[in-house]
C-alpha cells in the first residue's frame, strides 16, 4: 500500500511540475493618455472615500477587481512622456538613452532587430497586435511599410497603423477629424465598420482572436497578445449604447462580421452615450456646501465615460478567459503609455479636458510631455493566478522596457542582452531576488508646463525644451532647458515627496549625488542624430572603481544554442576564469556564449574609436550603453565601428560573443584615439583582483 501511495506521489509531482511550468498566455492592454490618478485603486477611491464634493471621481471597478486579484505597480514608469518612444521602448525593452524611436518621432519605422513579438515567437508563441501601432514608417502603405506589425515579428495584426488615425475613434465616421484606416494584416478595412467605437472594436477583435485561437487545433500554444487602446486619447468621443451585458464567451462585446455591422454595438447613434452615473453628475465647484452644485461640463462626462468604457472592456475580456478556462495560465498586464493629456481636440464650445478635473495624475505635478512625475509614472496592473498574490504592491522602480525580460522570463526563454531592462518575475511572483532597473528619461518638447494652480509654483508655464529623469533609489534628478551636461539636476526624495516640492540639490549634503547623476546619465546611453542632445558630445566620465585592478579580463561561459546574444539574467556560468586575449577559445569547441568583461583604461581625455568584427554574433557595451551591436541582421565577419568620447580613466566594458558549433571562433576587436593607432591587445584593459 505504502508503495502504491509512493508511486502516485511522485505521478502527480511529476504532473505539477509539468504543469508549472507551462508556458503562461501574456496579453499587454496599452491605454493611450491614461493617467496615474484615473483609476479607482490609485485616487480615484481616495476622493470618492473623502466625501469632498469639490473632487469629482471616476469609477473603475473592474480595474479595482483586478488590482483586488493581482499586483498594482506604485512606482512604474513610461519610457518617455509621450506615445511613440514610450510604445518603441516598451516594444524593443530598450531605454530612451539607446532607442531608436525618441522624441515626437511619430510613425517612424520602428528599428528592425528584436521585439518582444520576434523573442516570444521563438519561445513558441502566437503573437497578435491589436489597436494602436503608429511605428511603421512615414513611407509606404499596406505591405509597403517597413515596420508593419507582421515585420516586427508579430503573426496577426488589426488595427490603427498610422498614429494620426488614433486620434479618432469612429473610423468609418470620422466625425471630428475624418475618416481613418483600419488594417487587418495588409488588407484596409474600414469600409465595413460603421458605427464602430475603436475601443469596442479592439475588444470584439481581441476577444474573437482569444476564442478562435483556444477552439483551434492550435489551443496548447501559448500566445501574445498586444492589445494597444486609443483611448482616452485625443478626441474624446463617446460609444453608441450602454456595454453589453454580461461579459466573456457568450455576452459583453461581440464580433458579428456583418459589413454595416461588424460588432454587436454597431448601431444606435454614434456619438451619444455617457454613463448614467456621469450623465447627470455635479460637484461642488465654489467649493461652498451652501450654494448650488453644478453639473460636470460635458468634457468630463465625456472623459469619464472612455475610461470607464476601458474598464467594462478589461472586465469582458477577464470573464473569456475564465469562461475558456485559461485565466490561470494568462499573464494579464494593464497600463497607459504616458501621463495625462490636455489635448481633447473638442470643438471650441468644449470645456478644455484639464486633468485637473479628475486629479487624473494623482498626488504628483506634470502631465503628458512633462518628465515630472505625473508625466512619467503608470497606473499599472498585473494578474496571473496562483502565481501573482492577490491584493500584492509592489513599489520597486521599474519601467515598461523592464516587460521584454519580464516576459521572456515566462516564457522561459533568455532576454536579448540588447534589452536595457530586468525581469520583474521575482516581484512578482516573490520567488527569487529582484534586480534593479534602471529609470531613465531623455525628451525635447517646444512647449511649456501648464499653468494648473494646483502644481507647484514653479512647475507652472515653465518652458520645457530638453529634459532628462532619473531615478537613483528613492531620489529623482530632474532637468529642464539642459543647455550643456553640466547643468544641475533639481533632486527630490519622491517617497517622501511625491509632488517635487522640496529641490534637496538646494541643500547641502547632496553634492555627491550630483555629480554621480550627472556621470549616470551620460553612461546609460548613445546619441542619435535623429534627436540631437546639448550633451551628445560630452565627455563620459569613468568608473569609480575600488579595489585592486589587474591586466586582463573577466570571462564567463553559457553552454546553449542560442538565439541571439542573450542576456546573463539569472544564468549561471558553466565555465569562468581570466584571460588575456580576447579569443572565443575559452567555449572549448562547444556551442554557447563568451562573457568578457573588465576595464578600459584611457590614457587622456579625447574621442576614442572601438572596432569589432565576427565570425558568428556579438554584441558590446560601454558602461550601460549600446556601443556595437552585431546581433539582429548582423553580417558575420563585417567590421563595425563606433567613435565615443571618454574622459581619461578606467571604463567598463562588456563583449558578449555567440558561438555556434559548426564555426570556428574568430574574434577582432580594437579600440585606440580616433586617427591614431589601432590598440589590439588587451594590455590596456583590467579586471578586479
């Protein structure tokens, strides 16, 4: 008996641990324009709660539920404060400092080279796009594009290609802004959808897709969804008639297929809906208990009604997945690409949208374009039953480059080493030690801060022009109108002080911070032509190093075909030592990857030229910064160079070199002052005793 009961036990451990380590669905739902502050768990509840007439209140009450079942991220981070280099960020898992796609570069082609549609994809993946793209390229149309979804590594795609067209939510219509391009794969499709609400249809779409693919023959492969609303951005418009009841499989929103009445809220008046409990809402606007409410303004009713629409949308979407039975093996992210906006594009008898209404950028200052807080920080959510604790917070700084390792660490596969960011699985799911990540934000913007009187005094009507963050622990460095690499950073504790209120650089006892914020900010990053810095050619200062150095390198081995030149994250070297040239040797006639790693000593101050050739892949960093990359359409056995100025002193450097087993290893790699000699040995380079 005792044998019988020793033989199922080891079954079904056997069997859950199978099942463990299956390989999760992941839908990412991207809102447009959404702040911090829109949603209930965020603020919302809290001014709801305060009983303070004065602070009118949206309603978000599935995102509470979802929040009550998973994680809510407190300190998460946009890439940047504006729509196109935060979605090319998130997309690529790459920061502003090494991006391709930075500033208002809107509809430009986002790079060819790794995605996290072209990494799940090889993890085994179905991969699909839904909504809001607006990287194509300003060149072509339809399989013209050069950055069409379906050639940045995604299988299906439905939606809004250009980002002009996101900015109007019926399509067939174009009430305020004309009529816009729906693309299904290659094939426009607007000509059929009449009466459809963008934020409806994205739904409809989704949940058709979702369904489809679960009672396929394909059901066992895991898939990816990136479902990017356009909403509550731009032209606030309203949907047609109330959700449908019910949600999942069988209510909620439909897809019918019909032309003229392709989903099931296609019909009524465009246009024309508020929710009741906004329709007739007023607030004490005198902030005087003793005189009359007035009602909301119809811009706020309005508004209101398209994040809630968002709300009744995740809600029917969570009820499929239960109704299909994989909402615990389905990885759900919820999020927005920037802070708040002004920019309702209503017509002139409109109240301008002011996030001030609705507090939509909760305790802090700054607004979509802003590199404040408010601009930059993201009302996110994360459910993944029996995996993810519900009711969980997590409060480690992150940002939406971190969910490229993120879900490459769920999809058990290793990240590109290209990705600036880290896993946040051990957060999430508490098993394992957290990384830290790295908050960072380079933009240029022409225009000024809004005047809101509920901003600090200097916040407001402040000439924006180029800006930078960064976060070092709980400290933020913020610069506005950087004329030159030395200009100071205005340093706040954002723990303690959310709002930026308190500039601590005005203290003594942060000089140190200072200048280490001023050295960060120059090694995180490259420049690129394409968004021209004031400190693009600055000197970047070296590592403060301690400890005694010695010639040569570090090197670490990782036995595995590969990809692409993964990333070290929680791997453990199979083989490590010392060496003095830089050979590829050290892999021992087996497939795999060479980590070198050490210190660059520069005699003088001055620009410097590094140069890499390769039988097979590589890749090369500087600091944290991209300097050579020879991984994603690489020809082998090309030289690539890259000129950079460094100021004299010790500079880290990584090299990371892809073996393969049917190649020899053939590695050039050479650095010296620009137009001088080429340096070809490691002599120069150190590693820590």
């Amino acid at each position: 008996m005792k044998k019988r009961y020793l033989i199922i036990s080891v079954f079904l451990l056997s069997f859950f641990n199978v099942h463990a380590q299956k390989k999760p669905n992941i839908i990412f739902i991207l809102t447009d324009d959404l702040g911090y502050g829109d949603l209930g768990v965020f603020a919302q509840n809290q001014r709801k709660n305060s009983g303070d007439r004065s602070k009118p209140y949206q309603l978000s009450p599935n995102l509470d539920k979802m929040a009550a079942r998973g994680a809510m991220f407190t300190n998460q981070y946009a890439n940047a404060p504006v729509c196109a280099p935060s979605r090319a960020s998130f997309l690529t898992g790459v920061n502003q400092g090494n991006e391709g796609v930075r500033d208002n570069q809107f509809d430009k082609q986002l790079e060819n080279n790794h995605t996290l549609a072209t990494v799940l994809k090889a993890a085994g993946y179905n991969t699909i796009a839904i909504g809001k793209w607006g990287l194509q390229g300003v060149d072509g149309n339809g399989p013209d594009w050069p950055a069409h979804p379906l050639k940045r590594g995604f299988d299906s795609y439905y939606g809004y290609m250009r980002h002009g067209d996101g900015h109007e939510h019926y399509p067939f219509e174009g009430l305020y802004s004309g009529k816009k391009q729906v693309w299904s794969d290659y094939k426009e499709v607007s000509a059929g959808l009449r009466k459809c609400y963008t934020t409806d249809l994205w739904t409809a779409s989704a949940k058709k897709w979702i369904t489809t693919h679960e009672q396929s023959k394909d059901a066992d492969q895991p898939f990816f969804m990136y479902l990017a609303y356009d909403c509550p951005h731009a032209v606030i418009e309203l949907p047609t008639q109330p959700y449908p009841k019910g949600g999942g499989l069988k209510g909620g929103l439909q897809w019918l297929g019909e032309q003229g009445h392709m989903i099931n809220t296609a019909s009524g008046t465009i246009d024309s809906y508020r929710y009741p409990e906004y329709a007739n809402a007023t607030y004490d606007n005198d902030k005087n208990p003793a005189t009359a409410e007035v009602p909301w303004p119809d811009t706020y009713k309005r508004y209101a009604t398209a994040t809630r629409r968002i709300d009744d949308a995740v809600g029917d979407i969570m009820q499929l997945l239960t109704d299909l039975k994989i909402d615990d093996n389905t990885l759900v992210v919820f999020t927005s690409d920037n802070g708040p906006s002004v920019e309702s594009y209503l017509p002139a008898s409109y109240v301008v949208n002011h996030p001030t209404f609705f507090g939509s950028y909760g305790p802090f200052d700054g607004i979509k374009r802003d590199c404040w807080e408010g601009g930059l920080r993201m009302p996110t959510l994360a459910v993944w039953p029996k995996h993810i604790l519900a009711g969980k917070t997590i409060a480690t700084p992150s940002m939406l480059s971190n969910w490229m390792a993120t879900f490459a660490d769920a999809a058990h596969i290793q990240p590109p080493e290209r990705t600036d960011g880290v896993s946040l699985m051990p957060d999430l799911t508490g098993k394992g030690k957290q990384q830290e990540s790295l908050v960072y934000v380079e933009y240029y913007e022409s225009g000024k801060t809004p005047n809101f009187k509920e901003f600090e005094a200097s916040r407001r009507d402040r000439k924006r022009g180029q800006m930078q963050t960064i976060r070092m622990g709980d400290l933020v460095g913020v610069r506005y109108q950087i004329k030159s690499a030395d200009d100071d950073f205005e340093i706040y504790n954002v723990t303690k002080d959310p709002k930026e209120a308190d500039n601590l650089a005005l203290k003594p006892g942060f000089e140190k911070i200072q200048e280490q914020m001023k050295a960060k900010v120059l090694q995180v990053r490259h420049a690129d032509k394409e968004a021209p810095r004031p400190y693009d050619g600055a000197a970047i200062p070296p590592a403060i190093v301690s400890g005694k150095t010695m010639p040569g390198l570090n090197w670490k081995f990782y036995k595995g075909d590969y990809p692409w030149v993964i990333s070290e994250q929680n791997l453990k070297a199979d083989n490590k030592g010392v060496c003095k040239n830089i050979t590829g040797n050290e892999a021992g006639n087996k497939a795999g990857m060479v980590c070198y790693e050490g210190y660059i000593k520069i005699p003088a101050d001055g620009n410097y030229t590094f140069g890499l050739k390769v039988v097979g892949k590589a890749y090369l960093r500087l600091h944290e910064a991209t300097l050579i990359d020879e991984d994603f359409g690489y020809t082998s056995n090309t030289e690539l160079n890259q000129s950079v100025n460094l100021k004299a002193g010790l500079h880290p450097i990584k090299l990371y070199y892809l073996i393969s087993a049917n190649a020899a290893p053939q590695i050039q790699f050479h650095w010296g002052k620009t137009g001088g000699d080429k340096i070809n040995t490691t002599a120069e380079i150190f590693h820590l005793e």
